[in-house]
C-alpha cells in the first residue's frame, strides 16, 4: 500500500491537574493511611505514591488505578521519619506534586 499526502495530527492530553489535601494517618501499629483529593475533570491513568525516609531523596512505592483516593502502606517502622507525596498522570504527562506530609502527621 502507498499512502500520498497524509498528514495525521493529533493533539496530545495535557497532563491532569494535581491532586490536593493529602493526609497521612496513623491507622494501626506499623501503617500509614494516605488520603487525598483529586480535582474534577481531571483525566488521569494513574496514581504514585512517593516516600522519602529522613530527607533523603523521594522514591516510588506505589502504582495505583486512576481511581484511587486511599493507600495504606504497611510495614512502616519509623513513621516519624517518613515523608509522602502523590502525582497523578495520564498521556499527556505528570501533574505537578501534591503537598508533601509526614508520616505521622495525625492518628485517628
């Protein structure tokens, strides 16, 4: 087959808005509950959760379902140390960093 003057354009998504009032609670002995809010409209594939342990640099611990408003992360030993913070992506790419919260920010 021989294609002549085609010309296919698309624009891509522009990256989601970023998710708002993340929270992290004390729910258990060794877990941290992590809630947040994400903006209406917002065309999203994905959830990640980021953590970083005494101010060292921020790592992915979790890929979650564009759904997703909750994560418990289990088998924390020093929460006090811990910070978290979330982004949500699509196509289009990463939205900006939620607010970052420290592990043990509150208990129920």
């Amino acid at each position: 087959a021989s294609f002549d003057h085609v010309m296919i354009e698309q624009k891509p998504s522009a990256p989601p808005a970023a998710p708002a009032a993340l929270t992290a609670t004390a729910t258990g002995d060794r877990v941290v509950r992590l809630d947040w809010k994400t903006p209406s409209g917002n065309t999203q594939s994905g959830v990640k959760i980021e953590s970083s342990l005494d101010g060292a640099p921020f790592y992915e611990i979790a890929d979650l379902a564009a759904e997703a408003s909750r994560f418990d992360n289990t088998g924390v030993e020093n929460r006090s140390a811990l910070r978290y913070r979330i982004r949500v992506y699509n196509t289009g790419g990463y939205s900006g960093y939620s607010n970052i919260v420290p592990g043990a920010s509150k208990t129920p």
